[in-house]
C-alpha cells in the first residue's frame, strides 16, 4: 500500500497537467491497441521525451536499426513530452501502452493513486551533469573554482547562481535538489532552480546567459563544450557515484496493457535489448545511422561527445532490483515532510524481463 497525505495533493496537481493534443487515446481501457498493423506487425502506442534527447536512446537505436520490426512490432509513437510526470500520466490513463520515463515519475503517479508497472530499468546510475557557461566559468575560476576543483568545492560553488533544469518534480529536479541537500545547500534559497518544459529552451538560456548553467544529461550537458560556449562543472558518477545509483531511465507500462499484451511486451523489451547490446559495442555504423536520423542538426563534435559520455549507462542489467528502488525512494523523498512509500512489488513487475537471455 503507498503510504503518503500531504504529497497526494501536489502529485495529483502535478499529474493532472494537461497533456498536449498529440497524446489522444488510442486505448482507453489499456491494451487495446496491439491490433495486427498493415504487414502483420503489432502496434503499440508509444511514449517519450523526444527524438532530440539522448536518454532515449534504446528506442531510437531500436528504430534507427529496425530492431522493432524484426520483433514483429510497430510503433506508434505520440508527440513526445519532455516532462516524465506527464508521460506517466499518458499511460496510466491508458492514452499510450509504454513510456520511456525518469525513474522517479512512477513513484509520482503512486503516490497520487495510478499505479503503472515497470518492467525494466534500461539506464542506471543516472549520469546527470551541472554544466556552466563560459561567463560563469571564468567568474568562478576567479575565485579559483574550476571543474579540475574538488567536488564539494564546486557545490559550494554553486551558491547564487541560477541553474536551468527540466520540470519540477522531474528526475533530473529531484537528483539535483538531492546532490544540493547532501552538499550542504538549501536548493530553495541557496539556488535559482529554473525549470523549462523544453531541453532546447534551458539550453539557450544558459547560452545567452539568462541562466548560469543546467542540470541535465549528455548531450544536453556536453554539447556546450563541443560548441565551444560551456563546460560540464560536475559530473555526477564521476563526482559522487553513490548518489547516482538510482534507475535512470526505466519503461513503464499501462497495467491493463501489461495483463492483456505480455507478448507485445516482451517484443519491446527484447527490441531494447538489442539496442542495448549495440550500445556495448557502438560501431561507426550505429554511430553515422543514429546521427543522420534523429540529431542532424548537432555537430559532429557535438554528437560524438554526447554519444560516448550516455552510452555506458546502458549497458548494465535490465532487471529492477531492490537497491535501486530504495535508492530511488530516498531521492524522491529528500526533503519531502511526508515521504511516499511504494512496496516494490506494487510498482515493479520482473517477470518478462527475467525472462529474457542475458537480462
């Protein structure tokens, strides 16, 4: 049973944000969408924050490789939504079977009584970075901080400036405001969190110089660099590895869709496995194909960054386990007066992916 009273109320005023037009209800009642597509393959109604971010990654290799038609899918993909509460949202009420999300989105829609399922973790420990621009760079390394500075020095660092992030509530808020708590700072009033529903909106405000810096994954975090206008000041795994030992990116399933599609299921998770596989061995090929077909407008140098730094964060096991859901649990819950607590057993379901050769 999820055990919570004051956080229903904001969860619920988080999760009943209006979804964009494009996620219309293709499966009111969940799983009702794996009808047999044109060609015999199955259809499912799909998910995520975007072809232009690269925590997606194993739905876009899967894609870009043909992996999803080899496994006798298709899919349909909604407008994405770079906000995870809203992705949960989506297929709680059954407006898409499956969602790439952050980890904690699911404990969010817990809380405020929709349970969707995870069924894998598909990224883990979460690699966000804090990257600043030039301006605030050569500022702080007046006061002789620089990235090469010790970590709880350039927390301390942090201090007054105002940092871009995704939406409140986020993976990426939460781990930020968790990293800012452990390091000593209050992230209410010793930092401006500024959050933008749109990664290429935060990204061109730190550019211009309206934000300081952001909070966010490669290759929103390593593109600065590469484009010659930012540097990545603290990178999380490197910096402090045991606060990003949380599920990163996971996929979540409509309850109804999972009891009544388990094979349209497993289809989707052996096409993640595959590309998950590439991503052990990324080859110039997958690296040119997934490129030209959804970053395009990166640089080359851009992308190759990005690339490298994401790439090792899909490569573990796809199996939830209980570490990380406690792991998880204690960032989502970090300065919350009423912490939420979700049974494992309520919010994961490991059947099909322990299932899987090599899971």
């Amino acid at each position: 049973m999820v055990r919570s009273t004051k956080l229903v109320a904001s969860a619920l005023a988080v999760l009943l944000t209006v979804l964009v037009s494009g996620c219309a209800s293709s499966s009111p009642e969940g799983g009702e969408s794996a009808a047999s597509a044109d060609g015999g393959l199955t259809t499912i109604s799909y998910i995520d924050a975007g072809s232009a971010c690269l925590c997606s990654y194993p739905r876009l290799q899967a894609e870009a490789q043909g992996y999803f038609a080899q496994q006798g899918i298709e899919i349909d993909n909604k407008t994405s939504i770079f906000n995870a509460n809203q992705l949960i949202q989506a297929v709680a009420q059954g407006q898409a079977d499956i969602a790439l999300t952050g980890g904690t989105a699911p404990l969010a829609s817990a809380a405020a009584g929709k349970l969707v399922k995870v069924v894998a973790v598909l990224g883990a420990p979460a690699p966000e970075q804090i990257t600043l621009n030039n301006q605030t760079l050569e500022k702080l390394a007046q006061k002789g901080v620089t990235p090469e500075s010790p970590y709880q020095e350039k927390l301390a660092a942090l201090k007054g400036l105002k940092i871009a992030s995704a939406a409140t509530g986020s993976t990426t808020d939460l781990l930020f405001r968790q990293i800012l708590t452990l390091g000593g700072l209050k992230p209410d009033s010793d930092v401006t969190i500024q959050p933008f529903s749109d990664a290429a909106a935060g990204t061109a405000a730190v550019k211009q110089g309206a934000s300081d810096g952001l909070a966010g994954f490669p290759s929103q975090t390593t593109g600065p660099e590469a484009d010659g206008w930012g540097k990545v000041f603290i990178d999380i795994v490197k910096d402090a590895p045991e606060a990003a030992n949380i599920p990163y990116i996971v996929v979540a399933v409509n309850p109804d869709f999972l009891k009544n599609q388990p094979d349209a299921v497993t289809k989707f998770l052996k096409a993640m496995t595959q590309a998950r596989d590439d991503a052990k061995d990324f080859s110039q090929e997958h690296s040119d194909a997934l490129h030209q077909k959804f970053f395009a407008s990166t640089s080359d140098a851009a992308w190759k960054t990005g690339i490298e730094a994401i790439l090792p964060v899909f490569t573990g096991s796809i199996v939830p386990t209980q570490e990380l859901a406690d792991n998880l649990i204690k960032v989502y819950n970090i300065g919350k007066p009423d912490p939420v607590s979700v049974p494992f057993e309520e919010l994961y379901d490991t059947e099909l992916v322990k299932a899987l050769p090599d899971a």
